[in-house]
C-alpha cells in the first residue's frame, strides 16, 4: 500500500520532486568536491614539503671563504641544528636567457638561481613525480616557468653570462616544493654538474652564491633557526623558512575553501526550499492524515510513509552527486597536480563518499524535524483540513480606491506579499543567499585585479613598472640610473614622473635580543603617498613605519621606539605609522623619506603617466615599444605575474558560481511558484469569474515574486559588500593582512548580476505559470 501511495505521489508531483533532487544533487556534487579537495590540497602540500626533504631554514649568501667560516661555526654551535647542507648558485638575470622563437620570455620580476640537481635536501621531482638526473647541455625548469612561457621539451635556450653562451636543451620541467609557489619570486632552473663547473670556471668568484640549508633537531620550530641566526651579523640575500614555504601555497588551499563553505550555503539553501516543500506538502494532505490517524495509523507509521520518499530522493541526489563529483575534483585539482606531488590512494574519494553520506543524512534529520506537524494533526483535521478559521495577526490592508494610480496587478501582488510575508521567508532568504554567494567572489575578484591591491606587496602604486632588479647595489647606483631614465623619458616628450622602490634588508633586535628577525625593508624615492591603517608616513630619518602584524607581534605602537639594524648599524626609529602588507608573512617596514640607505637588495622603477585615464594605455604601449630593455608591465601584468594562477582560478570560480547559483535559482523559484498556483487555485478560478485573463493573473504571479526578488537582492548586495568583506578579510589574515576593503565595481555588483537574477527568475515565473491556463470557473468549488 505504502509502494502504491508513493508512486502516485511521485507522479503527482514531478516539478518539485524535481526540484528537490537537483538541490540535493548540486549540493552534494559541491560538498563532496570541495571537501575532497580541501583534503587531498592541504595533505599533498605537508607531504610534498616532506617527501621532498624541505630543511626546515635556508639561506642565500655570497660565496666567501669567510661568510662560509662563521656559518659553519655558527651551525656547529647551535644546539638547534641537526645538520646543515650547502650548494653553489649562479644568479640570472630574465635578459639572460635567451628563448627560443616563438616562446614567451621570463618576467623580469622572477629571480632566477642557476644549480645543479639537489640530492639530499630541497629535491625536486619530474613531471610523472619521479627523481632525475640531467646530462651535459641538458636543462630542468619548473613547471611555473612552463606555463608562463611556453617551453616545450626539446626547445632549446641559450644562457648569456659574463661574455660567455651556453645553450641547453630543455628535456625536464620539474615538481619545487622549495620554490615552486606562485606567491615565491625566485625560481631555481637545474643544469648537469659538468655544466655547472665549466660556467664556475669562466665567473668571478663575486658572481657565485651560496645556499645554506638546516635541519632542525626533533621538536624545534624552524622559526627558533631563524631567531638564532639574527644574531650573527651577515649580508645574507635570501632566507626562507619552512613554515614560509608551507604557507606560500595557501593561494590552492584558499579556493578548496571557498568552495566548502559556498557549498554550506548552498545546502541553507537546499534546507529551506526542503522545509518550504514539507509543510507545503503537509497542509496539502492535512485530510488525509486526519483520514489515517482515525482509521488507526500511528504518527511515525505516517512519517516514515514520508519520510520514505525524500530518503529515495536523498540517496539518488547523494548517489548523482557524488558521481558527478569525481570528473569535477578531477579538474579543479589538475593545476595542483602539475606542480605538487599529489599522493596516491583512495583517501580523496573516501572524503567525497563520506560527505555525500553525511549530506544524505542530515538531509533526512532535517526532514524528520520538519514532520512533527504530523504529531499534531488529529482526525478532526480531516473535517477542518488543517484550518482553525482563527487568524490572530491585524491585516496589513491596502485600499484599491486610495491607489488609483496603482494597477490592479501591482495592487494584488503587493497586498499578498504584505499579508502573506512570513509564508516567503524560505523564498527571501534563497534569493539574498543567491546573491551574496555571486556577488562575494566577484568583488574578491575585482579587489584582488585593481592596480591598488599591488600596495599590499609593498610595491608603489603606479601605471606601469620596469622589471625588478635582484641584486645587490649601492644605491647611488640606482639613484644614477633614475635620474638617467628620467631624461631619456623626458627627451622622448613622454609625460612620465618616475621613482624607484627599493628592498634592503634589515634586522629587528627584540628587546631581549634573544628573538631578533630579518624583516625586508621598502624605500619609495621619489616619496609617493602609501596607505596607512595608523599614523602617518615617515619623514625624519630616525622614524619608521612597520606593519600591524609587527605591531601585533612585537607590541609596538605609535609614538614607541623599536630598533632595527640597517647596513650593519643598529639604530632606534620612532613608530609613525603602521600599514599592511601580503609579502613575508605580513612583516616589512618602510624606511623615512630622508633615511638612505648605502645597499639595496632588489629596485624596480614605477612610473606614472601624466594623462587622462584613457590615454594612458597607449603610452603604455608606446613606452613598451621605446624601452623594450626594461621589460615594461603594467599594474594588471605585475599582479599577474606576482598572484601566478591564482586570478585565473578565482575567474573560473565565479564563473561556476554563477552557472550553478542561477540553475538553484531557477528551480527554487519555479518550485515556490508551482506550489503557490496549486494552493491558489480556487482563488485564481474566482479571478476568472471576475474578468481577469490568463495574462493579468500570470503578471500578478510575476510582479510579487519580483517585488519579493528586489528587496532581497538590495539585502543580499549589502550583505556580500559588509559580511563578505569580514569572511575574506579572516582568509586573508593568513597572509598578514589585518583589514582589506572590497573593490565595489557598481555596474556588476548593482547592476548586471542583479539583473541576470531578474531574468532568470522572471523566466522561471513565466515557465511555472503554464498551469494557470488549466484552471477554469468551476474550480472554485474544488474541496
């Protein structure tokens, strides 16, 4: 019997079964591929870093026999450090290498090492995860520098150092846990130790550096290495923990975890359309409830007849979900897997069967929570089908007469809405989640574009940049080579203002001197105006600026001392100001307009153009072509360059989003509008009687679920802009910044997405309202 009344159930109803078999589908799909790929991302980095042999500190130091003494010394007497590695490096520099016809060339802001295959510590691994040896004139490059040019295997390039050329065939693209994260500007490129003895012979011994790397004993944090070498007093060029390195590669974790928790909304979503359709479907059958229960059927023989259908959907919707899932993890993951040694297994599908599970249970608790209604229905309900005649809520009347401007369908539309507005809630919130979920990534997306989000690197906010030179150099060097860019700009008639950042190491000395840290230091020369969260910026040499993780960390705040050792001088600056940055896991300091320092460790020119906003790119161009040698880019290709693949996969984000978002959407309002009809119908039938037309009835059906969608999109805008701005603001906490402000674009986020929401629900009104044109006079009589 229980079979019979299901099936004629199932036929009865096929829109919102329907319906409800999508929602539960695409949350499924999505719950089960983002948390397969929160866990496969977070677990291949730890055990990448790991097979990999990452040391847990490493440093980059001119080759001298006298730096190398004082480190081996050093080691030998911490009690920190098991054992230390060390390896030769030749620095490259992007003009240097020389691609072949048709490849795209490296960007000038990579900084490149040259070295030999590693074998006890920092490996690397080929294409397929495996281990390899390079032969003579053969050359390894990393999968980063693959996507970003072109190269193929067998391409040929041809390294320029010194006056002499070498030119080596490509044969391996390679796995970097060490520095293989987009977010990490230095890049290693592997040539055979043949190779690398014969360029050795032919260098000054000035050109050559050398990596230091440590293990630390058991127990020891990698930042305690690095504490313990502040103290040493050496001109190091490179340091890296392996903490740092861990966290470079949060950009992949940041997506998988965006997708998780829009998948939870997703699911809100799915709940409140599921409890909208039970009690629906409850007051529906009120009479043949009361029927059951006088004829002697139990409340939870009466549930489980319920409950039996939406288990069915359940697992189908779980069972679909999963199964489409698979193909989706699959290419979400396929970018990771290029550069990070994905572990094998099943673990990654045991998580997606495990949350399809849990999806398909907690959607039948959440079911069995929605039926206790049931618990109260009595066989009088069969005479009253579930209505008292009693209402205790004041009408929210408005009069037709006083609104003779208004028309009849407008009238109607918003005397239901104000009367019956408890009764659209699961509608309501569908369509302020809906946009919230589209509106969210979209102005992430354009934050994250916008030339101002470079000022969270710690680079000047400008129209273009020059490549950036990794490199030491007096900076009377540099302050040459500005003042002679800026009259070769000013000869060619280009209306250019130019300045230079500057990176120079410095040191912070703790108090105690006991947790002393290298922090990088920023210098704009020209001064341009930076933001500031406190304060001001610094202009007096003995004043400083540091950013709120240091603040935070050190318990530094404006108007205190902190000292901080530049050019091998300790000094004690004034806090002026307090800014913000993503770089170095949020600590830097920038140094006072009339502070100059004697080194620098990398520059990069910026330039802004004196023009209209709309001539700009063409003297961007035009500069491209006059100065090709410095490798011209604009705000958007920096960032690029600098965020690696992590823009791109942010675009493909909000592209899925949107598809998936407006499909719930669709099927939500098309369901809410076909229960609405089947309740209405004798109402509708009294229309008719009256005079009204199919047309005017189905543009009441219109003009309420609109009025409805308007008042919550302008909720759902506010609440992506205010809300979204905290969720982001805690991811981004991660990277070292303390407050981040949405980049509002006002055409998308107020104009072309809640219009594509309008359409589509319009759409689905007008789709759902086929049924009006069935229901004729005599159906008011309808019992």
């Amino acid at each position: 019997m229980f079979l019979t009344i299901l099936k004629k159930d199932l036929k009865r109803k096929k829109a919102m079964n329907i319906v409800l078999f999508v929602l539960i589908t695409l949350a499924s799909t999505l719950v089960a591929s983002s948390s397969s790929l929160m866990y496969s991302t977070s677990t291949a980095i730890n055990s990448f870093i790991e097979h990999s042999k990452v040391a847990d500190f490493n440093i980059t130091l001119a080759n001298s026999p006298e730096y190398n003494h004082d480190i081996e010394v050093w080691a030998k007497s911490d009690k920190n450090i098991s054992k230390s590695y060390s390896d030769l490096q030749i620095g490259l520099l992007s003009k240097e290498i020389r691609m072949p016809e048709g490849r795209k060339s490296i960007a000038g802001n990579i900084g490149l090492v040259l070295s030999k295959v590693p074998a006890e510590v920092n490996l690397v691994f080929g294409a397929d995860d495996e281990r390899f040896t390079l032969q003579k004139g053969e050359i390894a490059l990393p999968m980063s520098i693959q996507n970003a040019t072109g190269l193929k295997p067998g391409d040929k390039v041809a390294i320029e150092l010194k006056g002499i050329t070498k030119t080596f065939t490509v044969t391996v693209f390679f796995k970097d846990a060490f520095m293989g994260s987009d977010l990490l500007s230095l890049k290693r490129m592997m040539i055979a130790a043949e190779d690398f003895a014969d360029i050795q012979k032919v260098l000054p011994g000035e050109s050559l550096s050398r990596q230091w790397s440590f293990t630390a004993v058991p127990g020891t944090n990698s930042a305690m290495l690095s504490a313990d070498f502040s103290k040493e007093d050496l001109p190091i060029n490179f340091e890296i923990e392996k903490a740092l390195v861990k966290t470079s590669f949060l950009t992949d974790q940041i997506i998988s975890a965006m997708l998780f928790v829009i998948s939870v909304f997703l699911i809100f979503i799915a709940f409140l359309t599921l409890r909208f359709t039970i009690i629906s479907t409850l007051q529906d059958d009120y009479k043949e409830i009361g029927v059951m229960k006088a004829i002697g059927f139990k409340s939870s023989g009466i549930r489980g007849l319920y409950l039996a259908k939406y288990s069915g959907l359940a697992v189908a919707g779980g069972t679909a979900g999963f199964c489409i899932s698979l193909p989706l993890t699959e290419l979400m993951s396929r970018k990771i897997s290029q550069y990070i040694i994905v572990p094998g297994g099943i673990a990654g599908m045991l998580v997606s069967i495990a949350s399809a599970v849990v999806i398909v249970a907690v959607t039948l608790l959440f079911c069995s929570m929605c039926m206790r209604k049931i618990n109260k229905a009595s066989p009088i309900d069969a005479i009253r089908q579930g209505h008292t005649g009693e209402r205790f809520n004041a009408s929210r009347k408005i009069y037709l007469h006083k609104s003779k401007a208004l028309p009849t369908a407008m009238f109607l539309a918003l005397s239901d809405v104000l009367n019956r507005l408890k009764s659209y809630t699961a509608l309501i919130l569908t369509f302020i989640l809906s946009t919230a979920i589209i509106i969210i990534p979209i102005n992430l997306t354009n934050t994250i574009v916008t030339p101002k989000f470079i000022g969270y690197f710690g680079t000047t906010v400008a129209d273009f940049y020059t490549k950036s030179e990794i490199i030491e150099k007096p900076v009377t060097e540099v302050q040459s080579e500005l003042a002679q860019l800026t009259a070769d700009f000013r000869d060619k008639g280009i209306p250019v203002s130019l300045s230079a950042d500057y990176t120079i190491n410095t040191k912070y000395i703790s108090d105690d001197g006991l947790s002393n840290r290298r922090i990088s230091g920023t210098k704009t020369e020209p001064s341009t105006d930076s933001p500031y969260l406190k304060g001001v910026a610094p202009k007096l040499k003995n004043e400083i600026a540091i950013t709120s993780i240091m603040s935070k960390n050190f318990q530094k705040g404006l108007g205190e001392n902190i000292e901080m050792e530049i050019d091998g001088i300790r000094n004690t600056f004034l806090i002026t100001g307090i800014f913000q940055t993503i770089t170095n896991e949020g600590y830097m300091v920038r140094l006072a307009d009339d502070f100059t320092p004697l080194q620098v460790a990398a520059y990069q020119y910026a330039g802004n153009i004196k023009l209209p906003e709309d001539q700009k790119a063409a003297v961007i161009h035009e500069v491209k072509q006059q100065f090709s040698g410095l490798e011209i880019m604009s705000a958007s290709d920096l960032l690029s360059v600098t965020t690696g693949g992590f823009m791109g996969q942010l675009k493909n984000i909000n592209t899925l989003l949107t598809v998936v978002v407006c499909l719930i959407t669709f099927f939500i309002t098309s369901l809410f509008v076909r229960l609405l009809i089947t309740k209405e119908v004798q109402g509708i039938a009294l229309m008719k009687s009256l005079g009204f037309t199919n047309g005017e009835i189905r543009v009441w059906q219109v003009l309420r679920i609109l009025i409805l969608m308007l008042g919550s999109v302008i909720l759902g805008v506010l609440l992506a802009n205010h809300l979204g701005e905290v969720l982001i603001g805690l991811i981004f906490s991660m990277f070292g910044l303390t407050e981040i402000n949405f980049n509002i674009v006002p055409l998308q986020v107020y104009g072309l997405y809640p219009l594509l929401i309008l359409v589509v629900v319009v759409l689905a009104v007008y789709s759902s309202c086929g049924q009006i044109r069935k229901i004729q006079v005599w159906n008011m009589n309808q019992e």
